[in-house]
C-alpha cells in the first residue's frame, strides 16, 4: 500500500465528486451567500460587538409576550404627506406578526415575506426577549414606566445601518402598543395598537 | 555480462530517478479526473463548491445560538479562510446610479403586457406596508422599482427557526492552496471538529457538513482500517515465511525487489503522464503481490545443493511467462480511452519488468547467504474435483444471471450516521433544493453571455435560479427596461408624491469586479459564465440555444462511468485473445487452455457470485478482474512450469494476497471493499481451480 493513505483519496473534493447530493447542500449555501450579501443591501445588518449586561437586564424587565390579535393605526408621514391607514395586527408567539390593512387599500403582510423579515425580526427578538440580536444591532434605552409599561428606544450602531434608518421606538406593557419607526428614505411611520378589546 | 547488466539495471533506474526529481510528478487526488480527464468542465463545477464547510449551531434556546457562534467565530482560524469583502453600501450606491434600468422580473412582465396600473398597485401595497424598509425614497422612486429588483433577489433570516429550534447557519470556504492540499486542508478540519466538540453539550449542538468534512472523516477512518489492515497483514506475510522457511532474512530481498519495482513504476508513469492519480497507487499494490509472488517462487525452488544462478535457470521459465502474460493483460489497458487505466498499466507494466530484472539479476548476490530449511506444505487431496468444478460454474451461470449494475458513483461511499444525519438537518433547516443542475453559457463577451442567460431564463419560465444576469441585466435589458419604466412613469401618476415625477435618466449597469466581487463566482472563465438552476429536469429545452452546454453532475459523471464499465468489460475479450495467443506459442495451443481456465473460470465466478448476493457491480469490480488475471495466471503458469515445490510457493502466494485483500474487503471505502471482494475470492477460486485443472502430468 502507498504511503498517502486511502484516506487522501477523499480529500480535495474528492467527495464532492463521488457524493453529488453534497453539491446541491454546498451550491445551495453558495446561493444564500450570494442572496445574503443582497439581504445586507436591502436590511443593513450590521455586527459590531457591545456591552451586553445593560441590554440583559433590560431583557429581563421586558415581559414574556404571548399571541395576541389587536386593530392597529398606522401614520406615516414623508416630507409633507401624511398617509393614514389602518386594520388587523395579529402576533404569533416565536414567528411574528401579521398586518392586515383593510384602508385606505387592502393588502396583508405576513411575517414570512422576505421582504418584511428584518422590522419583523427586531419584533420578535423584543418579544422573545433576544437581547443578542439587539445588542448586535442596536444602541438600546430602555424606560420603566408605572403601570408595567416600558419605552424601548433602539439606534442603529454602525454606518450602514445608519445610513437608511434612525431610529425605533418601541413602547408597550404585556403587549407592544406602540412603534415608531423613523428612516431616512420611507420618512416616520408610527404604529399604535389596541388590544384585547 | 550480468555484471554489466547489473550496471545497466542500476543506471536506468537512477537516471528515471534523475528524471523524476528533476520534475516531480504531482499527486492527483480528484477521482473524477481518473476516469474523465476530457471532460474539463464538468471536473471543474463539480468541485467548485468543494472546499465549503457549513456549521450548522443548534439549541432550544435563541440566546445560546448567539453565544454558540460568536465563540465559533472567535476560535476558527481564520488565516486560510476565504473572504469576500463587499462594501454594501458602496454595492447599493451602484444600484442606485443605475436604476433606470433596474426591474424585477415580476414587474417586468406586468408592464410588457401593459399592466401599469398593477404596478401602481403593488407600489401602493409597499408604501403601506408597516413593515416595509424602502431602499429610496417616494420622491426618488415613486413605484418603488429599485426596492422591488433589490427584494427579488432573495433574502434570509440571520436566525432559522425549525421545528421549534433555533439554528444559525455559518459558511467556511478555504482558500485554493490549502482545499488543494488534502493534508492541511484535514489539519484545518481537524481544528473545526475540536471546536466544534469543545463548543456542543446539553444546550448547544453544533453540526459539520460539507466535503472537507466528509474528507476528515472518511480519511480518518481509512488510515485506522489501512493500519490494522497493514499490520495484521505484515504479521500474516511474516509468520508464514517464519513458519516455511525458518528464517526472516528471506523478506529483505523481497522488500528490495518490491522497492526498486515501485520506483521503476513510479517514475515511469511520472515521466510518461506528468502526473500520478492516487487510485493508480491503489491498484498498482499487484506489484506487492506479485514481487512476493516471485520471490516466494525463487525461495521455494532455491534448495540448499543448488546455487543461487541454478535457482534462477530453474525457474526463469515461469518467471518470464508469468511477466508476460500479466504485462499483456495490462498492455491492453494502454489503449483504453480512460487515464487511470493507461496509468495502471504502464505503472504495474514497469513495475513489474523491474521486480522480474531485479530478482534475475540482484538475487543470486543477494540470496546467496540466505539459507532457509523449506517445510513442506502438506497437499490436500480432494475426491470431489468435479462436483466443485461443476458448483463453480453453475453458481457462475446463475450468477451471471442475476447481475446488477450500479454506476452511480454516489453510492462509492456511505458515510457515518453522524454525518447522514448533520447533512439532513442541514438540508431542511437550510431548505436545500433536492437538485441543482449547472449551465455554462458561452458568448462573444460578457454582454453576450448575459443575454443568453436571460434568454434561457424566458424560454425556461425560470423562478429558482442564481446567474449573474439577476443581479446585472445584459445592457440589452435594460434598455428595454428602461423604456418600459418611461412609459410606466408617463401613464401612471403618484398621489403621494408632491414633486414632480422624473424618469431616473441613468447609464447602463455594467459587471466590473470591484463593485460587484461576490459575483465572480458566475464567471467560468473569460466569456463563460455559469447559471445554477434548481429543481429543473427539462435539459431538452434549451437544447439547440448555441454556446449552451447543461450539466447535471450525478447524472453525467453516473453514465461516464457507465461507459468506463462497459469499456472496459469490452477489453477482456483482447486481453484473453492476446493471453491465448501467447500462452500458445510457449506453450501449445491445448496447454494455454489448461493455463486460462482457472484465472477465466474464477473471473466469471466472482461476478457470478455478486449477482448471487444482491452486491451491484461497479466500475471497480471490472477493473479488479484485470489484476485477478494477472495473479491467477501467474499462479496456473508457476504450478504448469514449476517443480513440485512451486506448489507450496503457489499457495503461499495465494494465502498471504487472499488474507490482504479479504480484510481490505471488510473496509468502509466501497471502492477499496470491491476490490478486496472481487481478489479474494476470485483468487482463492482460481488457486483452487488450478490445483484440480493443472498437474504435471
């Protein structure tokens, strides 16, 4: 027997070659890189390493948030238009909420569109109590209210993100009543939410 | 004269060695390249995407999942890990500077058949949406275009959530010189499995796949079968010749003849061909059976009142018909069409003449103080001759009947359940597509390449597709999208945008490097680009587009190795004439039937008898049959030629290969296993048939 080894006989893609079920995981998670860096485009993620003990203990004022169907009122305002509209919000524990905006047009936006992942995912991670995803993200205030209500103000931390969105704010008790998201192109929009009634 | 043989012999050698060091050969370890050197293309995409691990980190809870991989992160090193660097938003400043010509397919569609006002509709759809993020403003881009072709593209989450786990997915690709260098590319994976099995307990699972990994694992494995296999193989070889000849002293020629065979092989086939497959290696191990072979043969036949010179008289006879027969059997590999088989022979054809040269020429010096007390091997006597005979070849038949192929070259490997498992997981957390087909198009330039791609996708009606031409629309496209976009801005008017609505008078989008580096990985070579379609099985579609070739690579490496196999099949036919006809002239026509049978009858039992066992035949099954007959016509021709002491030389021979290739058929490595199968057995029946067809007298 040679000195290589029969082991050598599976190095350098040899797998690849004898195995094409691979290819398709390995070609597959090429695809996501590339749909990744598009994400980016589109979601400006950004990573910087923070201080996580503040943002833990916020995570720990924060309530545990179950499912929970609301009505939900939407302003948002860009230069000096104004546009109202309004419908049904439902949050689905640990997969996210769903708009259903019945004026002034009809349309609904589901948690699981693409497009809609990266406001959907800063909801979930604040229901979920995630506070890695945020810290990764954000610059985090976080107000304790009377009454069990808190205000969460989320800044973006790095350029990227900064470039195309300002802020958020987030105000709720048991539940989130409130949202305020102000961008640099799509102008504020600010979300209030009754529910339970 | 021998001396200046002897001379000569060692000035040859030291010349090809000379000749070897001056340009060594490389090692070629992609197995694709044995069997379809040709086929360039197809060698190239399939190992593309081979040098990727992906870490897949598990657990209930989404806070370890963070932890999990930032401690991941931390500990790969990342030294010899590509990297893509890409600005984006430098990327999106590009998109933006060129937006005019920017359009989903989706909206494309809808304004070529004239549908403005759904577009005006979607945009409303997106200017409501609470959870909309617009990449311009309304004033920029009041139908919100470039937010739709950016959306179109695709998108991810950071964390997947699966049957209520929490995963995160992380992606490795090693740069070039080390994913050529299977040693340090294991070095490298031996440092992610550490990691990963430091970083895993209760809370946290963390999976490995990708072909690096397999490559670990599977190497691992084989170099621990490989060294027991060795051992106790080592120890079998030398105990018997402790056993017959009462002295170990016997294994330093036979070690010496087997050395300066392989080199005599090596650097032949370095010289000849360049380079040397690892599989040629593989099946080159012949020369380890058959120098012993010859030497057992000298020893048996050297009795104490005979000198070393009388010793070789005695038995050149065989020895030179044994040559060859065997360098025969494999001269007609040659002029087969598959590289492996060329290397196989010319490596065991060299091999072989220097093991024969040496053993004539060095032996008399060397053996000549080596005195060993041969024990007899008593002879078994067996009544029942024909009743086997007859068994062999009525299982042979019905075994012939009953033959299964298996080409598809998937099957070579069955990995652990660990690794099954990891890459199930991973295929369904990351929702993997079941296929991924490849097409290179070729073009006069870039842009031509581009417009074939979005053709394919029209004639195709593509949806799950990745090509360059999604992300940077031939020019040609975008002029057409760019006088959609005018028509739509003159028809359709916004309520929400207060100033005036301009069309975006923007230039054409074009690829350079610098901007756009992650798309590199479309680009074949110079005016060649690759689409990588999933879940697509409709390749006659786009038959006849020019400059379009379709890959689907376990289907076209599948039926390559369908055409080896039965190219080689084909080859026993030339390859017993020739034997025949060269066994005749030595030995007369009725003899060299006698000679043939065992090694033919064994050959047709041993396929036989995977037909008879369910084990589907591959390529690897053919090719051991070529090495049984170079063993089992040594074995006839030795017991015709020899004295009756060649018999117990013939037995060792076949004892101690069986015993090697029977534990190399318990391996893991399917490839190997076949060959051990098919050796063991085959040689086993032939000594066998041997014993009962040729006598002296």
């Amino acid at each position: 027997m040679p000195p290589y080894g029969l082991g050598s006989l599976r190095s350098h893609g040899a797998y690849a070659k004898i195995r094409p079920r691979n290819d398709v995981n390995l070609i597959l998670r090429y695809n996501i890189f590339v749909k990744k860096i598009l994400l980016f485009l589109v979601f400006f993620i950004g990573t910087i390493v923070v201080k996580a003990a503040a943002i833990k203990d916020i995570a720990n004022n924060l309530p545990q948030m179950k499912s929970v169907s609301c009505t939900f009122k939407q302003q948002k305002t860009f230069g000096n238009t104004v546009l109202n509209s309004g419908g049904d919000f439902q949050f689905i524990e640990n997969k996210g909420v769903v708009f259903k905006t019945k004026y002034p047009i009809q349309s609904t936006t589901t948690y699981s569109s693409a497009s809609n992942k990266q406001i959907n995912e800063i909801i979930l991670a604040i229901s979920n109590k995630n506070y890695s995803y945020l810290e990764k993200n954000f610059d985090v205030s976080f107000e304790k209210l009377s009454g069990g209500s808190w205000n969460l103000d989320l800044t973006p931390k790095n350029s990227a993100i900064k470039a195309h969105l300002k802020s958020i704010f987030i105000n709720g008790d048991s539940n989130i009543k409130r949202i305020v998201i102000n961008s640099v192109n799509n102008g504020k929009t600010d979300i209030s939410f009754v529910c339970g009634k | 004269m021998k001396k200046f043989l002897r001379f000569l012999y060692i000035f040859v050698l030291l010349i090809l060695i000379i000749l070897c060091a001056i340009k060594p050969p490389a090692v070629e370890t992609n197995i694709l390249k044995a069997i379809i050197p040709s086929e360039t293309e197809l060698v190239d995409l399939s190992g593309k995407y081979s040098s990727k691990v992906n870490v897949l980190i598990e657990s209930d809870d989404i806070e370890n999942v963070y932890a999990a991989t930032d401690l991941f992160n931390q500990e790969v090193d990342k030294s010899d890990i590509k990297s893509v660097s890409a600005d984006v938003n430098k990327i999106l400043e590009v998109y933006k500077k060129h937006r005019g010509g920017l359009l989903s397919k989706n909206y494309e569609t809808l304004l070529l058949s004239g549908k403005f006002d759904e577009v005006k509709n979607q945009s409303l759809q997106k200017l409501y949406n609470p959870l909309q993020i617009l990449v311009l403003s309304p004033q920029e881009d009041p139908f919100f275009l470039l937010t739709d072709f950016l959306e179109n593209l695709g998108g991810t989450s950071d964390i997947i959530t699966f049957n209520d786990k929490y995963y995160k997915i992380l992606n490795y690709e090693f740069d070039d010189n080390i994913a050529l260098s299977p040693s340090q590319l294991n070095k490298k994976v031996e440092k992610m499995v550490n990691i990963q099995r430091k970083l895993s307990d209760n809370d946290v699972k963390i999976y490995l796949t990708g072909a690096p990994i397999h490559s670990y694992f599977a190497s691992s494995r084989s170099i621990i079968e490989i060294n027991i296999i060795g051992i106790f193989s080592i120890l079998f070889v030398c105990s018997l010749c402790f056993y017959y000849f009462k002295t170990l002293k016997i294994l330093i020629p036979m070690l010496l003849s087997l050395l300066a065979g392989c080199i005599a092989g090596y650097c032949m086939t370095g010289i000849f061909f360049g380079n040397i497959h690892i599989l040629t290696f593989v099946f080159s191990t012949t020369l380890i059976g058959i120098s012993a072979d010859y030497s057992l043969h000298y020893f048996v036949s050297k009795t104490p009142d005979k000198t070393p010179e009388e010793t070789i008289n005695n038995i050149i006879k065989s020895l030179t018909c044994g040559m060859l027969t065997t360098c025969s059997a494999f001269l007609i590999l040659l002029f087969s069409k598959t590289l492996l088989l060329k290397q196989i022979a010319l490596f065991t054809i060299s091999g072989l003449f220097g093991v024969y040269l040496f053993l004539i020429l060095f032996y008399p010096i060397l053996c000549a103080k080596i005195n060993s007390n041969s024990k007899k091997i008593p002879q078994i006597n067996f009544k029942g001759k024909k009743i086997l005979i007859s068994g062999i070849i009525i299982l042979s038949v019905i075994g012939l009947w009953r033959l299964n192929y298996n080409d598809n070259i998937k099957s070579m490997y069955v990995p652990s359940k660990e690794l099954v498992n990891a890459e199930k997981i991973f295929s369904e957390v990351s929702r993997a597509k079941s296929k991924t087909s490849f097409i290179i198009v070729e073009g006069k330039d870039l842009e031509d390449c581009l417009e074939k791609e979005e053709k394919i996708s029209d004639i195709l009606n593509l949806t799950e597709y990745q090509a360059m031409s999604r992300y940077i629309p031939s020019v040609q496209k975008q002029k057409q999208n760019k006088n959609l976009i005018e028509r739509l801005y003159s028809t359709e008017k916004t309520d929400y945008v207060t100033s005036p609505q301009k069309y975006p008078q923007t230039p054409d989008l074009v690829f350079s490097e610098e901007n756009f580096p992650f798309l590199n990985n479309f680009i074949y070579e110079k005016n060649k680009t690759i689409m990588l379609l999933y879940d697509f099985d409709s390749p006659e579609l786009i038959e006849g587009i020019e400059g379009v070739k379709y890959f689907d690579i376990q289907k076209d490496v599948s039926n390559i190795v369908k055409t080896c196999r039965q190219n080689c099949s084909r080859l026993f036919i030339p390859v017993f004439a020739l034997l025949f006809v060269i066994l005749a002239i030595i030995f007369g026509v009725k003899n060299s039937i006698k000679i043939m049978l065992p090694s033919m009858l064994a050959s047709l039992f041993v396929i036989g008898l995977t037909g008879i066992l369910g084990i589907d035949i591959n390529l690897f099954h053919i090719l051991a049959v070529f090495l049984l007959i170079g063993f089992g016509l040594d074995y006839s021709i030795f017991r015709f030629n020899g004295s009756k002491q060649v018999n117990d030389a013939v037995f060792m021979s076949c004892i101690t290969s069986v015993f090697s290739f029977m534990l190399l058929s318990l391996t893991g490595f399917k490839l190997i296993s076949s060959i051990g199968f098919v050796l063991s057995i085959g040689l086993l029946t032939s000594y066998i048939l041997s014993i009962f067809l040729i006598s002296k007298d």
